[in-house]
C-alpha cells in the first residue's frame, strides 16, 4: 500500500490510542524516533511491533543517530563518536581514518536495522567553519575534500548494514552561527561560493548513490529569499536539475523557527512538498501534526512514491545474532575507543 508523505513523531515509549489511529492516516509515511521513546532494547521492540501492529501499511522507521551528541538511543546501543573524531584522526591517518568512518556506518546502520528501524538520518555534509551552533563537532571536517571522502565510506557501511543513506543540510549549513531550531539563518555568500565549497561533498555523494537529501532552514539571500528547503530553485534547478539527484527529499523539520517564515503548520507542509521536497516531518508538536492532516490536500506523485519505498530497510540479522556476530563485537569495541 502507497505511503503518505508525513513523518509522525510519537510522545512516549508505547503508542497511545491517539497514535493507533493516526499511523492509519493516509498522509503518514513513516515514524521519527526521539529519545523520549527509548527506555530500553526490549522496550524499543515492543514499540515497534505495536506499530507495525497498529499500520495497516509498512510505515518508514527512522531516528536521528549519528553518534556524538545527536544519538537518540543510548544504553544498550554503542556509543558512537561525533563524525568530527572521524576528521581528527584523518590528518594523524587517513587510510585508518577512512575505515573507520565505513566501520562507523555500518555499526551506526547495524545496530537500528536488527531492531526493523529502517534508516537513520545521516551522515551530516556540512562543512565545519568553526561557527556554527547547530553543526559543530556533528561535521567531519572543514575540507569539502576530505568531508567527502570519509562520507564516502561512512555510507558504504551503511548499505553494507542494509541502511539507505540521508545526506544533509543542503546546500550546507556549517558557515553560520545561528541555529535554525532557534533562528532563521541568513547567509550571504554568493552561489558560486557555496557551489565551491559546501556543495562538493553533496555533489560527490550524488555520483556515488546517495539515497537522500534535507535542505538546510537556511535562506541564502544572495541566491533566493526563501530558505532552502522552500526553495524550487536550490531543490528543482540546483539538486535535480544540475546535480541530478533522482534519490528522496526530505523537508527539515516544520515545527523549527526556520521554518516559520512558511506561515502555519500546513503552509509549511504545501510549500515544502510544492518546492520539490518528497516527505515531510513536523516533530515535537503535535498540533503541528493535527494542522497538517486536517488541512493539507495532496496526493503523492508516483515518482516520489517509489523513492519513498526505496528507503526501506535491506534485510539484515536479528539483534541477537548481530550481537554475536564478530563484526559487531570488534566494531563496537574501536567505536568504543573513539567515542
């Protein structure tokens, strides 16, 4: 059965009755998970058969897990270090450092896939200026160069685990201090700036089967006065046309302040979807979520229908198995070490 292009967020670690009727709704395609859903491994399985119990339809399950400070489920998972480890230890070793970043991925991708999470939103392209709020140590490196190198391999170990692979924020957001959760970032540097620099690791990443792409909540003034996730020109002529990305866009999420320059809940949802983007995602307000369903009128074109089936999960082990698996234990224990 066809998936909408919504990304519902839920409010605990079981679902409510509110939640049993609203992951039926035509419009919902998929699940975020935070860290307010994970208690525990049996706890998040359970979770998840009630979901899959509940939908009629094989809902995407995703969260965002790159390691470091953005890494929702703890405990029992390996804590993974922050992608700009990966950096660091490039100029000590770049060999090492670039099997390390595939070791990275695939047991980022490993550990979600034995629990029937499909995709995590990673890895992060932006550069690291030095500035940013938001990005920080979350970037690889500050050479566009290098960033796509160790991005290379960290996507090939996530297929590798079975995981489509989620590039973001394009066109890079790395150059600004301001928070887009927070503010609505302006940055003024030319197109040909940004195309030099922050666009090359989404641009080699293309070329080489990146699954998706999320636009920054960045307005780019010199190049269009909406941001660019709103923005037909950096999704239609800039992502499609000139990089030629065939793969899945996701919006950023509709409840940040970036996003407010939109109008409401479902405005931001009929611009986001009308600029080009696939799926969409209004996390951590639920009347966000409500506004949408009740207002938005949209039917999902074919095209992105199968690019939104095309980020299910591979088949992959079962979490016991993964566990006694030789690859999970020694890349748990480097992960460990550089954690």
């Amino acid at each position: 059965m066809e998936l909408g292009p919504l990304m519902l967020d839920l409010t605990g670690v079981e679902l409510s009755a509110e939640e049993r009727e609203l992951v039926n709704h035509p419009l919902i395609g998929g699940i975020i998970f935070f860290s307010r859903n994970y208690q525990s491994i049996e706890q998040l399985k359970a979770l998840i058969a009630q979901i899959r119990a509940a939908s009629k339809r094989r809902l995407l399950l995703s969260v965002d897990h790159e390691g470091g400070r953005v890494q929702r489920f703890r405990g029992e998972f390996t804590r993974l270090p922050s992608l700009r480890r990966l950096g660091e230890y490039y100029a000590i070793n770049p060999a090492q450092a670039k099997a390390q970043a595939k070791e990275a991925g695939w047991l980022m991708a490993a550990e979600l896939r034995a629990l029937d999470i499909d995709f995590s939103y990673a890895p992060v392209l932006d550069l690291d200026y030095g500035v940013s709020l938001v990005i920080g140590d979350r970037s690889l490196h500050r050479d566009p160069t290098i960033v796509s190198e160790l991005a290379l391999d960290y996507i090939q170990g996530m297929r590798e685990a079975g995981m489509a692979s989620t590039g973001k924020h394009f066109p890079g957001h790395g150059f600004i201090e301001a928070d887009s959760h927070h503010a609505i970032p302006i940055d003024s540097r030319s197109l040909e700036q940004i195309q030099q620099d922050d666009i090359q690791p989404f641009k080699k990443l293309i070329q080489a089967g990146l699954n998706a792409v999320m636009p920054a909540h960045v307005i780019y003034e010199k190049v269009d006065p909406k941001p660019a996730g709103f923005s037909s020109y950096w999704i239609q002529t800039i992502l499609r046309q000139e990089l030629g990305f065939q793969g899945l866009i996701f919006s950023d999420d509709l409840s940040m302040e970036g996003a407010t320059v939109a109008g409401s809940y479902a405005e931001r949802a009929q611009a986001a979807l009308t600029a080009g983007c696939d799926m969409i995602m209004a996390c951590n307000r639920r009347e966000g979520i409500i506004d949408i369903l009740e207002h938005l009128k949209y039917t999902v074109p074919p095209a992105s229908q199968v690019r939104i089936q095309a980020m299910q999960g591979k088949p992959f082990m079962n979490h016991t198995a993964l566990l006694q698996s030789t690859q999970w234990q020694q890349a748990h224990h480097l992960m460990s070490t550089l954690g």
